[in-house]
C-alpha cells in the first residue's frame, strides 16, 4: 500500500481493527502513517482509549457497526429514546449524533431507503453537555461481538483465508 501511495495511486492508507497495542505499533514502523482505523465504535464500546492514541497521531476514528446490530437492546435504550423524544428523533439518529459530536466517522449500513434518509437527518440538533455525559455513560469498554485480543479468536479468522 506504501507504494501505490507513493505512486500515486491511493490517496491515503486506511486500516481496519487496529486496537491501540496493533495501531502503536504500525504507526510507529510505517511510512505512510494510516489515515483511517476502522474499529467497532457505539454508544456501548466508544473506544475511548483508541482514541486518544489516534488522535495524538493524526488518524481518524471510523466505526463500523455504529449500530452494534441492535445488540444490548440498541434501538430501545431507554437513555437513547429519552434524549431522541425530546428532539423528535429516533434512537438511531441520536447515537448517530453523539458519533458525530464525539469526532468519530459513521457509515451506517441499511438496505430500507427510509432508513437512510432518516440517517442523514442528524445534522440539525446538537445533543449537550449533559446529553452527551449521559450517553458515555452506557460504554462498558467492552466489544459486543469478540475479544480481538483472545488467541483463539485470532486462529480461527486465520482460517478463514
């Protein structure tokens, strides 16, 4: 990838599940420093660490699975539905908005076209201060699918290329 960005064929280097121990250590012995870390990233797993040490290095956060897959009961949050009541806006959309407002990249993935339209209606309210402290306060630090640190778990995606 280093080449073809110094060739001039990419742009920019982004990467993919590269948790702060993994994204240290290719931002320290690559080149070309990525520019994107795609990690999963919600209300329930903020990657509060991830971060900070992207940050501090110049790579944006994206998220994939802003949404978590509905896991932990998503879309009926009771903190989540109560800030959405009071904009008129749903669960989705205000975990979308605290995405956005905590600097994090969101490609929100459906396949009903009234559900991306509704995505993209999250730039016209800002959630506060106290919104905003009440939603980090549901992040249990914790993935909801796997430990990409557990041996076993880095096995079995070895087998699947």
């Amino acid at each position: 990838m280093e080449e073809a960005y110094k060739e001039g064929k990419v742009r920019a280097i982004g990467v993919s599940n590269f948790y702060p121990d993994r994204y240290l250590d290719i931002n320290h012995f690559a080149e070309i420093k990525p520019a994107v870390n795609q990690v999963e990233t919600h209300v329930f797993q903020q990657q509060k660490v991830a971060k900070e040490y992207m940050k501090k290095n110049g790579t944006q956060i994206e998220s994939w699975g802003p949404f978590a897959e509905g896991k932990n009961n998503y879309f009926t949050n009771p903190v989540l539905k109560e800030i959405g009541d009071k904009y008129g806006k749903s669960v989705a959309q205000v975990a979308l908005r605290f995405l956005l407002q905590s600097d994090v990249v969101v490609i929100p993935k459906s396949t009903h076209v009234e559900r991306m339209e509704e995505n993209f209606r999250v730039f016209d309210f800002n959630l506060t201060t106290e919104e905003m402290a009440k939603i980090e306060a549901l992040d249990g630090g914790e993935s909801l699918f796997f430990s990409h640190y557990d041996p076993a778990t880095v096995e079995w995606f070895m087998t699947l290329v």
